[in-house]
C-alpha cells in the first residue's frame, strides 16, 4: 500500500479536529463541506450560518456554493476578521448550541473549523485549538485498533458463507481482481496470501499513524506556544493548524537535536561494550588450553572466583603485614551472587526512586541476562539532590550484593589502584579492598562525586588510577602494586556518581556508560516519603517504621515547602516536621 493511501485511510478515522489540522489539503477539499452538513444533520438550520463563517475565515470551500446560495443575499453576513471578532457568529452560535445540547460531535466540528481557519485571523484561538489537539492525541490508540481490526477483516478468510467480506476487491497474483464467484481454486489462491496481505495492511498502516503521530505532537507544541505569546517570525498566511506545525517542528528542533546526539552516545557506548565482549570470547578460543592443575592449585567450586593466589610461602615479613586483615580473600575461592529477579528489583526501585523510572530501567538493563551480578561500568550524572548515592545503595540491597563506597573529594592520589609496599601506609586496591569486606567476588564499588575528584597529579590521580580497573582485560589480571599480585577484580562493578560529566578525562568516559539521572519534582512526594521516614529512623538506629507517616496537615506544609529539586532539601524539611510534631507530642497532657 503507498503511504499515501494509508496516510488517507488512517486520516478518515481520526477525530474530525485531527483530520482537518493534519491533512494540508483540508481547506481545499470536501472536509469544510462535510462539517457545515454534520451540524445541519444535528442542528436544522446550522448549516448555512457555518458556511458563511467557513467562506470569510477559510476561504473559498468547494461543496459550500450550495449553502452561499440558500443563505440569499440578505442573510445576515458573518462578521470578517479584519473587522470583527473571528470567534463571532458562525462558531458562537455553534458554540452555545454544542454547550446547551451538551453534544460531543458539535464540539468536534468547532475544534476543527478552528484548524482550518487562516492563522492571521484565528491566532487569537491557538490557546483553544491546543486543548482539543491535546485531548485528541489521546484517541489514536483508538484509530489504530480500528484499523487493525479492519485490516484482520480483510486479510482472514471466511468462517462460513454468511461471514461479510472487506468491502475492497480481493487481488490475484497477477494484480488482477478476483471475482468471489469465478471458483474455488482462485479464491484458494486469494486465501493463502492472506496473512501475508494482512501483515502488509498493518504495517502500512502502523507507519502512518507514527507519522501523524508525531505531527499531531508538534500541532498541539506549535498551538501552545503560539498560545504562550512566542515569536511569529516563522509564521506564514496558511490555516491556523498548518502554521502550528511549523512552528512545533522549530520550537522542537533544539530538544530533537539532543535526543538523536544521546541516543547515538548510548549506541555507540553498547556496541563498544558488545565489540569487547567479542574480543574477550575471542581470546578465550584463541587461549592454549588450561595445563592441568599442580599438586599445590587450588580448587575452584563453580559459582566462585579465585580473586587473589596465595601468597609466596617465603617472603618479605612487609608482605604478611600487608596481608593482616584480608586472610580470608587470600588463596581461597569467593563466592559469586546470582542476579535476582530483575523485574522485583525494578517494582522495588521504582517505587521508591519514582521521578528516575527510565535512569533504573537503564541500570538494571547492564545487569540483565548475566548469570551473576555483573556491569560494565556505570556513570550516573545528574543535579545536587537527585539521590544518585542513595539510589546506588538500594541498587546493591535489591541485587544482594554489598555496596563500597569511594569518596571521589577526599581519595586523593592513586590510592584505588593501591599503594606500593614500600609506603607505611601501603594498601590494597580499592576494588580489593570491597570484595574482602563483604565477602564477595562480585560487590559493587561507588565512586561518589567522581567530578570533584583533585585533579593535581603530584601523587596520582583518582581518574588515571582507575583507568586499569575499568578496562576488562587489565581487570583481570590486575597487578596489585601492595600485594604484589595479579587480581582478578573483573567481577566488581564500578558504579560512579557525578553532576558535571564533561569535567571528566575522555580516556574516562570512554570506559563508562552514562546514564541521566533526573531530580524528583513535586508530584514525586508522596512516593518519596516513605523511604525518607525510614532512613530519618535507621539514622538514628530505630526501627525504620517508628515514624508514622504524615498526616494531610504535614502533606500540606510540606508541599507548599518543597517544590520539587534536591532530595536532600526534602529530607531537612521533613526531619522539621518531626521535630515540630516531636515538641507537640511532648507538651500535650497524658
């Protein structure tokens, strides 16, 4: 089917303010006729006053001549543009009536006449004409599923003789009708291209409607800013619905530039991560086989990792002073932890973290399809407040492994890729460091604030040292400059926080994936509370249920505080609240 006869097919079923902004040769076509006679079907005598409303705002209609010459020449004229109000005669009177008759159709056939009148008269009405493209960009879903069903009418075959048949003619191989009655063998062959036919129809037909889809989006941001006052410079005389269109392609230009440039960021950071893991199976295959195991290896069980041999029976009494603490992580297996249920960790995320839906869906995608927890590196960037630490920490509870965190301010020099040995001072990696505190092969490490990391390189920095920890291959075989071993910490996931990202090296953010994480706003804080109730309590080592929630008085104070923005803010205002109906508590009589 061409797109522009599914374009047409699709525009028939839409409402009547949809079809007369979107198709530009509604002006000019029977569409202003058609309206003029739905409302003298439904209103006797409407029909004439709106043909002359269609013939001074519009122009010159074709199928309108008829109505022009009824109204004779001493009907009452419709008052002009130039002149008069545009919203007078004609579209008041249909107006009251849709209101006094309180009828939906009515109301139909006033939204579109107001698409099609000119812009340079019925700019007046754009905040108007912008409530109705709005609420009708709500009832495609409905012409789709109409079309869908016309379109399984067509393609399906006939349950029994009785059963009605598409009112389009059926088409043989050849391009060719088919008549119903010319037998058997070709109605066969009309049947088995049946579902082919229907998949064809509904396809056509979904291309269509994505791209009315998205002009009926620019209509209704083209009407409300034309609405809000913004400049005309772009403006041209055509129909108020058409100049509306170009106006939202430009005033969405800037934001579609930005999503194509982001989207392209996250493709290209998935298709490196892909192209690694390539490699890495690569070399696995190319690898020599595995000699077999010495009398003094150690055992592997499946589901562990052996992140750090043992140490050297004979060796500097340094080394074993280095190694005091971290006995359990050395020469013996750790276990890994199995990814949970992704989709309970999404509910759970959500519901606390509700204004950052897409930032978890994001995140727990890295971790989808993977037997153990494991992700490539992550960067979360967003404002002050938005609760990427907090976040992070519940992302560790939900999968089930243990959080460590790294101050990205305060961690100067290259202290995550460890310190030599011959510093007194001298200690593990950071990644090392998380994986014998909690026990596990796969903990995650935040790295918090990453931006504010110095960026002096007297001693180091955070930023280069860990370059070798995020990169898969040195993973894996990382050189330890304290134990002075090879550690496999390739199973602990770097998840880092930030507001600015572009303070950072490229070398950098070229090993992470960054993921946008917005600030909550007003309408987040019902969901908000609760968690904030029952950190406020863990904080002070109470029961995370010891505060009640709010009542409707602390809701209200509370909203007319906090408007949206930093989660910490939220939290202060809330810890007031408590304070506040702490001291009332604590003067009433028991």
């Amino acid at each position: 089917m061409p797109p522009a006869v599914a374009r047409a097919i699709v525009l028939r079923h839409l409402p009547r303010a949809l079809r007369a902004a979107l198709d530009r040769e509604a002006a000019n076509g029977p569409l202003p006729a058609e309206l003029a006679a739905d409302a003298e079907l439904i209103l006797p005598g409407l029909g004439v006053t709106l043909a002359r409303w269609i013939d001074d705002n519009v122009g010159v209609c074709p199928g309108l001549s008829g109505w022009l010459d009824d109204a004779g020449p001493h009907a009452e004229p419709a008052p002009h543009a130039a002149g008069g109000d545009p919203a007078g005669s004609g579209l008041a009177t249909l107006d009251r009536a849709a209101a006094e008759r309180d009828d939906p159709a009515l109301r139909e056939i006033s939204d579109a006449l107001v698409m099609l009148g000119g812009q340079d008269r019925l700019a007046t009405l754009a905040g108007r004409a912008a409530a109705a493209a709005w609420a009708c960009l709500d009832r495609i879903p409905e012409a789709q599923a109409r079309l869908h069903q016309l379109g399984l009418a067509a393609a399906g075959p006939p349950e029994d003789d009785h059963a009605l048949h598409p009112p389009w003619p059926a088409l043989a191989a050849s391009g060719r009708p088919v008549r119903r009655t010319e037998g058997a063998a070709q109605e066969a062959t009309a049947e088995e291209g049946a579902p082919e036919a229907g998949a064809k129809w509904r396809a056509a037909i979904d291309d269509a409607l994505a791209d009315l889809r998205r002009d009926a989006c620019l209509l209704a941001v083209g009407l409300s800013a034309m609405a809000a006052g913004c400049p005309r410079r772009t403006w041209h005389v055509d129909t108020l619905a058409q100049a509306a269109i170009d106006h939202g392609r430009s005033v969405t230009h800037p934001l579609t530039h930005w999503a194509v440039r982001e989207a392209r960021q996250s493709f290209e950071g998935d298709a490196k991560a892909e192209i690694e893991e390539l490699r890495e199976l690569v070399r696995a295959l190319e690898a020599p086989p595995t000699p077999e195991p010495g009398p003094d290896a150690i055992a592997v069980p499946p589901g562990h990792v052996l992140v750090c041999p043992a140490l050297p029976a004979k060796g500097a009494a340094k080394a074993k002073d280095i190694a005091r603490g971290y006995e359990h992580a050395i020469g013996r297996p750790l276990p890994l932890v199995p990814t949970p249920d992704i989709g309970r960790a999404h509910v759970a995320l959500t519901t606390e973290f509700p204004h950052a839906r897409e930032a978890i869906g994001a995140v727990l995608g890295a971790f989808f399809g993977r037997a153990h927890v494991r992700a490539r590196p992550l960067l979360l960037a967003g404002p002050p407040g938005a609760g990427k630490t907090r976040f992070v920490r519940r992302l560790g509870e939900a999968l089930g492994v243990g959080v460590y965190r790294v101050d990205g301010a305060n961690d100067s020099g290259g202290s995550f890729g460890g310190t030599e040995r011959r510093w007194y001072s001298s200690e593990p990696c950071r990644p090392f460091m998380a994986i014998a505190r909690h026990r596990q092969a796969n903990p995650i490490v935040l790295v918090d604030e990453i931006d504010k990391a110095a960026t002096r390189s007297d001693y180091g920095r955070l930023w280069d040292a860990m370059l070798q920890a995020l990169d898969p291959e040195n993973a894996c075989r990382f050189p330890d400059p304290s134990l002075q071993l090879e550690l496999d910490i390739s199973w602990a996931s770097v998840v880092s926080t930030a507001n600015d990202p572009s303070k950072l090296p490229g070398p950098l953010l070229d090993r992470m994936r960054i993921i946008r994480f917005p600030e909550p706003r007003a309408e987040h804080l019902d969901a908000l509370l609760p968690g904030l109730l029952a950190e406020i309590a863990g904080e002070a080592g109470l029961d995370p249920r010891f505060h009640p929630p709010l009542d409707g008085v602390e809701r209200a104070a509370l909203r007319a505080r906090w408007r949206g923005g930093s989660v910490r803010r939220l939290g202060r205002a809330v810890e007031a609240i408590l304070r506040v109906r702490d001291r009332a508590q604590a003067g009433r009589a028991h």
